[in-house]
C-alpha cells in the first residue's frame, strides 16, 4: 500500500500547515470512461480483484463544483445539489466519499461545502455516472490541496492523488483522471501498474485505435435491478471468481498485445468476449440475475452480421447495464451512421444514443 502509506504521511503534514484560503471556489468537468478489460470484483477498500483497461470518453461527462467556506470546527457541512435539485441518495455518497477522503485530505473537516454536480448525458440514460462524478469531485479536492497547500508539487503527483481518490469514491471513477488508454490494477507485465490507482499507458499503440468512436447505443434507460457494488459483492463467493480474474489478466496482456501490433481481429475476440464474460458471471452468481434484455441481443446479433458482411472493424462491449457500446474506427463514420440510422435504431428506447468517441481527459473549468 505504497500510496496510502504515502498519502496518509502527507496529510499529517497538511494538518499542520496554516490554512491560508478561508473561502474559494474550484470546478471540473470529468469524462465517464469505457472498459474493454473489466473490473468486476473487489477486495477492501475498493481494491480490484483483478486489473483492467479502459478509454476515457468525450461527450459523456460530468461537471461538477465545489464552493468552500472556512468553518473551523470538525463537522463536515454539505450542501449538495445534483443538477440543480437535492438529491438524498447522491448526497449521502458524497457525504461518505468525502468521510473517507478526509483521511487523506484532513482540511476537509475544517469547511462547509457547496457542490453542484450535473452531467452532460441526459439523467437515467442508463449510463453510469459515478466514474465522472467521483472524478470530478476528486479533482476539485486535490485542486482545493494545491491551492491551500502548494501541493502536490507536480502535475503528475496531482493526477496520482486524484486517481487515488477517485477511487476510493468508485473503482472505475480512478480510470477517468487520464485520456488514452488507461489501466487500473497491478499487472506483472505493465511497469508502474497498481492497485491503487490508475496510470495512463504511454507505449506506443498502432494507430489504428487513435481515434476510437464509441456509439452508446440506450436499449433502456431503466434502474438497474442490481446496484454494481451488489454485482462487486457477488463476485466473492463465485464459483468462477479465480478463473474469471485469471481471465482478465490473460485478456490484458493479449490486449495489449493487439493494441501495439494493431491486430483488429484478436482485439475484437478480447474485448467481446470481455463484455460477454461480465455479464456471464452475473447469470452464474447466486443471484442468477441479467442486467441484458432483448434488444441488447438484437444489437449484438446485428454487429456480428454486420462486421461479417462487411469485412469491417466494429466490435461491441458492454459495462454493467444493457445498453450497448458500439466501437468503430472515425474514418468508418459516415457508413457506420447509417447501419446505426437503418438497423440499430430501432432496438433503442426512443431511438436514443450518443455519439460518443476517446476524449482528451478531464479540463479544470474555474
Ligand atoms: O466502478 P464501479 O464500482 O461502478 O464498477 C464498474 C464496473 C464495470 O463498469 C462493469 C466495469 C469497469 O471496469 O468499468
């Protein structure tokens, strides 16, 4: 637990050092992120049972802002509005992610706060906003330590710490911090990889997965049957747990693997089978629960056809929910809007998806 070890040091110091800004104000916006190699199971603290690989996205983000006010005495005030409206269950999140965070960041106990949060990508679109919100909520406590404390010193020891935080808000949410391609979990085989938090992969990748596209095709925009932490849980006494971590690590390095020789085909047996395997653990938990319905089916059947008559790069992934991520390559754009227009469509509630693509990572807004 190098980093934790680190942070905790670190914050005795930040007890210490005379609070400066009594008042201030700090906003990022922060992008969701979609997984090819999947995180589903954990160990305590939000550490992941196995590693995984993601890019962050574009369009779907969230924005969030963090007003603070000197207090001085040690209760934590909240005032936290989601898109303009109180939000009981969000802010009980925010209120235990920020208990947790204070650990780390012990000036949190020292000062009223009024947050604001709202997304880009309309509410109960059935996408998962905790990645973006964690991680714009962590972002904005690590600026509020630089401008109080002068630290941390460097961008990438702020990225770090952000990461670090973020995850402790939502496993995924530590991906979100960097663009490009980006792993979370200890791997042999990726220098620098951990547990802890997230790093950006710096190799050199063909160029063929530049500029991926991602069309998030919403087959429903329902609440989900079962929460992801509930899904994380039912990993623990799974009969294929250590098969399924084995799996994923396996995919990681064959991943990367076709990311840097630019193999389409072996990236696009990894990634599905990565989508299919989530959901194939949730069928096989105690539980025996589905978050996929029919038209997730029809899309996948659709794409698979599509690719084979075709002879063109698209593939399919999934994150804990039945909508589905279609990626492309942006030169296939304007053929890939009319297979979508003709035939994907029509299994989308009210004809709903976003055009979504890898985007340049999280943009400090004040
Ligand atoms: O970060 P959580 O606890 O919401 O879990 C996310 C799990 C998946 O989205 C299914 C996979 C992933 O790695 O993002």
């Amino acid at each position: 637990m190098k980093f934790e070890e680190k942070y905790k040091k670190d914050a005795l110091k930040l007890g210490q050092v005379k609070l400066s800004d009594r008042q201030g104000a700090i906003s990022w916006r922060s992008p969701s992120n979609i997984a090819l190699i999947k995180y589903w199971g954990k160990r305590q603290n939000q550490l992941p049972q196995n590693p995984s690989l993601s890019f962050t996205l574009d369009k779907s983000f969230s924005e969030t802002s963090l007003e603070y006010r000197y207090r001085g005495n040690k209760e934590l005030g909240v005032d936290f509005k989601f898109e303009k409206q109180t939000n009981p269950a969000f802010e009980s999140r925010i209120k235990t992610f920020l208990k947790t965070a204070s650990e780390f960041l012990p000036f949190i106990n020292y000062y009223d706060f009024k947050i604001e949060s709202s997304n880009s990508f309309p509410h109960s679109s059935g996408i998962a906003s905790s990645a973006s919100s964690m991680s714009a909520l962590a972002l904005c406590l690590v600026s509020m330590e630089l401008k109080l404390f002068g630290t941390p010193k460097d961008e990438k020891s702020f990225f770090q710490k952000a990461s670090f935080l973020s995850r402790l808000g939502s496993g995924s949410a530590s991906r979100s911090v960097f663009n490009g391609f980006v792993v979370w979990g200890k791997h042999k085989n990726i220098q620098g990889s951990s547990d802890e938090l997230a790093i950006r992969l710096n190799q050199q990748f063909s160029p063929k997965f530049n500029s991926l596209k991602d069309a998030i095709l919403i087959t429903s925009t329902g609440k989900k049957k079962v929460s992801s932490s509930a899904g994380h849980q039912l990993m623990e006494n799974h009969p294929f747990a250590a098969i399924r971590f084995r799996q994923a690590k396996d995919n990681l390095q064959n991943l990367l693997e076709a990311l840097k020789t630019g193999d389409e085909q072996m990236f696009i047996r990894i990634v599905e089978n990565e989508a299919l395997s989530l959901h194939a653990m949730m069928m096989a938990s105690a539980e025996g629960f589905t978050l996929l319905n029919e038209n997730t089916w029809k899309i996948i059947y659709k794409i698979r056809q599509y690719r084979k008559e075709h002879k063109v790069f698209i593939t399919f992934t999934l994150d804990a929910g039945p909508n589905v991520h279609l990626l492309y390559q942006a030169k296939q754009e304007k053929q890939i809007f009319q297979f979508i227009q003709k035939e994907l469509m029509q299994f989308c509630e009210k004809g709903h998806w976003i055009d979504d693509k890898a985007g340049r990572g999280p943009i400090k807004l004040i």
